[in-house]
C-alpha cells in the first residue's frame, strides 16, 4: 500500500523539479521518487560494499604472488594456531 512523503522545497527547488521531470515526460512525484530511489541504491551500495578500492587493490596483488613476507606478529599468530589448533588435529 503506497505511504505519502511530504517534501516542502522552496519556489526555486519546485521550478527546478518540474522542469527536469517535464524534459522526462514525467509527473513530479515520478520524477522525484525515481531520483530519490536510484540515489538510495547509491548511497546502500557503497554501504554494502566489501572491500575499499585500496584493499581490492591489495588483494589482487597477494593473487598475482607479490605477498609480503610474514611479520613478527603474523608469525606469532601463525605458532599460535599451530599449539591450539593444529596439534589437536593429530
């Protein structure tokens, strides 16, 4: 069932809004409605987002073999996992 938004813009916004969605062939409330939803699939997109572009970046990197070498507190870890974890297995 459609719910009512009230938008109260000023002369100049209305103006502005009716003539984008007169270009459209649009009524208003379409025109409005159809630019406030493709901006919310923007803005919850970049939200869902898993990766930034920098982590991307890195983890194509560690996929074409340029990883780093381990470092202190990786090989920390990694002797931890090893007495908890992997010595069960046996």
């Amino acid at each position: 069932m459609p719910v009512r938004i009230d938008l109260r813009p000023d002369h100049e916004a209305k103006a502005r809004l009716d003539r984008a969605a007169s270009k459209l062939g649009l009524p208003l409330s379409a025109f409005v409605l159809s630019a406030a939803l493709e901006r919310a699939q923007y803005v919850l997109a970049q939200e869902e987002r898993l990766l930034s572009d920098r982590d991307r970046d890195r983890v194509l990197a560690l996929l074409d073999g340029e990883a780093p070498a381990p470092n202190r507190t990786l090989k920390k870890a990694m002797k931890r996992h090893r007495d908890l974890i992997a010595s069960k297995r046996k």
